[in-house]
C-alpha cells in the first residue's frame, strides 16, 4: 500500500493525501523560489519532519521511563543553499516543560532525538543543529 499519494493541483501547488488517515497536506513553492509561499514548501516539510520524528522518539522514551514531556516545543529553522539549491542545515530548538528531569533523564532524551529515523536518513551534508532549552 502506499503511504500517500500526491497530485500536482497547478500553480507550483501540490495536494499529498495520506493513505491510512486519509489527512491531507498542501505544499506551495516558496516566494524566492516563484512560488505563493501560502503552504508548508517541501523543504519546509522536509526540516518540520527531523523536528516530529524527534519528538515522537523523545515521547516513545519518555513515555518508556515514565517522564512526562507534554507541552515540549521544537522550533525549527531551514537554512537553504544554492548552487545547487538544497537545504544545507536544519536547526531545531527544543523548549522543554518546568519537570525535574533528572540529568540521566536529559541525556537519554537528547540521545534519543538524535538518533530518530529522520535525523539518522538525512545526507550527512545537512547539517543538523539541535539545542535544549530546559525550564526548571
């Protein structure tokens, strides 16, 4: 089966539906690139996607060592390059909830976000970029 299926709507516009949820996610060239710039472009998708998956493997973790990680924000910052145009790095900042993790704790969960199946299929050339904002 595959995992989805997208169609090219016009406009430098693509429409991907997912097949299992059936969810739809809309992508728009970027303005510096002749696009509208109204959607998620898909090298925003690509660097948004390290920021999920590291989240889901944070919470697959935590949810293992029974540490609460609900509320935690990644902000994600693309950085593209030209000649050929590429995303040469992808920034991601982690703002962690007010919990006293412990220092184990942070370390297994840094590890774990760096090892998430997107960060670990990504070119090495992209340079991933990961910071940790803990509240305490």
């Amino acid at each position: 089966m595959p995992t989805s299926t997208i169609t090219y709507t016009g406009q430098l516009r693509t429409s991907a539906v997912h097949t299992l949820s059936g969810n739809t996610i809309i992508t728009d060239a970027p303005p510096d690139n002749n696009g509208r710039g109204e959607a998620f472009s898909p090298t925003d998708l690509l660097a948004t996607s390290l920021g999920n998956c590291m989240l889901t493997i944070m919470g697959i973790l935590a949810n293992r060592i029974e540490v609460n990680i609900d509320g935690t924000k990644a902000e994600i910052q693309k950085v593209m390059a030209s000649d050929p145009r590429r995303v040469a790095e992808v920034h991601v900042t982690f703002t962690m909830p007010a919990n006293p993790y412990s220092a184990k704790e942070k370390q297994m969960l840094i590890n774990a976000a760096h090892t998430c199946p997107v960060a670990l299929s990504l070119h090495p050339d992209i340079k991933q970029v990961v910071n940790f904002i803990w509240a305490d």
